[in-house]
C-alpha cells in the first residue's frame, strides 16, 4: 500500500487524476471503478479538465460505478445513476452505454448483482478503481462486517452512513435505507486502486484502514492486501497515521 501525504484536497486530486489519467492513456479502453459522494469530485473535475483540454481521451473508457441506491428512481438527482452521469460520464467524454451503476431499482436484486458482477468481467475487468472511505471505514458501501471477499449484493445502510449521506437529500428520512453495492472482493480485484480521503473526519478511518490490523469492522483495511493501492490523503486525513 502506498500513501501519499499532499498538503490539501487540490493537491490529492491532482495526484489521483494523474494515476487514473496514466492508466486511460496508456489503455485507451481501461476500465474504471467509480465511486460518488464528495471525496473524488475534485479528481474527476481535474479528468474533466484533461478531457476539455484534449490531453486525455475517455471517449473509449468504460465505467461502473461502485454502488447505487436501492428504491429512489435513477432520475432522482442523488441517484448515483444521475451522479455519475452528471459528474463524470458527461464531463468526461465518456460513451454513456459503456457506463455502468447498479440496478437499485431490479425486482429481482440477486440477480442484479450477479449480472452486475458478470458484466465487470466481460469488460475485462477494473483497470483502476476510485475509491472514497466513509468515517467508519466503509468502502463502497461495504459497512463494517461486512465480508472481506464479498460481492455484489444488497446491504443496510448503517444510521451513521445515512446521517452522513443526508446533506445530499431534503431529510434523513429521504435517504434510502439499503443500497447495492460491489464487495470488498469484487473491488479487490481491480487491478489498481487509488483511494482519496480529505478531512479530519476521515482521519481516524484512514489510520485505521492504513495501520490497524485487516478486520471486517474497518472495510478498507482490506486493501493492504491489494498490490497496487494508493491512498492519497490531504494532512487532515493524515494526522491520526503514526
Ligand atoms: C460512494 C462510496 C462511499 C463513499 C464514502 C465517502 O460511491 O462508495 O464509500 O466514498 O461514503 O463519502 P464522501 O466522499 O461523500 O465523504
């Protein structure tokens, strides 16, 4: 695991967006994991800008997004469908059918996890996966105790995550109470990952995911197994590591 300590958030997107951009430009067709809430806005506005500029090309990328809400419609604008098309496939350049988010809306969510899980591989598999870190240590949304090699399937959203999630909704009572979202399995499989964690909120997440033992009840502990993980944190992220 790699950590890479940068003064600000600026700064860590601008470090995160150079690895992804290395990774598109180099394989035009890369594949990448995406994940929504606010961490990874400055590192897609940052490929946005190399998408404007011409320096990087997404046009032949593919995508799919870590999780998805489970009963709020796509065109709800916090659906991570609408997210993910309004902050990054569309600022990309990205081609909206090689673009994926899982179904929260299926009646049968078994076997729209497993379709989920099926089309990953077709594509080849995650070249680069984005990652955020919930306070709690939750990646994706793969809440604590939750299965170190688990896949896509449905999950409860812990009280924290919703209470975390409601500044993006009307009220805590609109935040949906369960979500789809890839496992720790599914996102270890990626063939790099780059997480990005801002904030003195995240601080004790992070130093629990980089230095405390891999355990369920910390999700992104995991990824000191994954050979190719970067965490790039800003100093306030970075103040309770050792
Ligand atoms: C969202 C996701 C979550 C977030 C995490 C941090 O797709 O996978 O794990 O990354 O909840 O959220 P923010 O970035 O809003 O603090």
């Amino acid at each position: 695991m790699e950590i890479v300590i940068v003064p600000d958030s600026a700064a860590g997107a601008r470090v995160a967006a150079r690895l992804i951009a290395r990774v598109v430009t180099a394989k035009p067709t890369a594949v990448l994991g995406l994940a929504t809430g606010s961490s990874p806005l400055g590192t897609y506005a940052e490929l946005a800008e190399q998408a404007t500029s011409g320096t990087t090309d997404f046009s032949a990328a593919s995508g799919f997004a870590l999780d998805e809400y489970v009963g709020i419609p796509a065109e709800h604008p916090q659906s991570y469908a609408a997210v993910i098309d309004r902050e990054v496939t569309r600022r990309l350049g990205m081609d909206p059918a090689r673009v994926h988010v899982p179904d929260g809306r299926a009646t049968e969510i078994p076997a729209a996890c497993d379709a989920y899980e099926a089309a990953i591989r077709a594509s080849g598999g995650v070249d680069i996966q984005i990652l955020g870190i919930g306070a709690n240590g939750h990646i994706g949304f793969n809440e604590p105790s939750s299965s170190l090699s688990s896949r896509t399937r449905i999950k409860t959203l812990t009280p924290r995550t919703r209470a975390d999630n409601a500044r993006f909704f009307d009220s805590l009572d609109d935040v949906p109470t369960h979500c789809l979202t890839q496992g720790l399995g599914t996102i270890m499989d990626a063939r790099r990952i780059v997480l990005v964690a801002q904030g003195s909120a995240k601080a004790a997440a992070v130093a629990a995911a980089v230095e405390g033992p891999v355990s369920a009840m910390c999700p992104a502990s995991v990824l000191q197994f994954h050979p190719h993980a970067t965490v790039v944190v800003d100093e306030a992220a970075a103040a309770d590591l050792t």
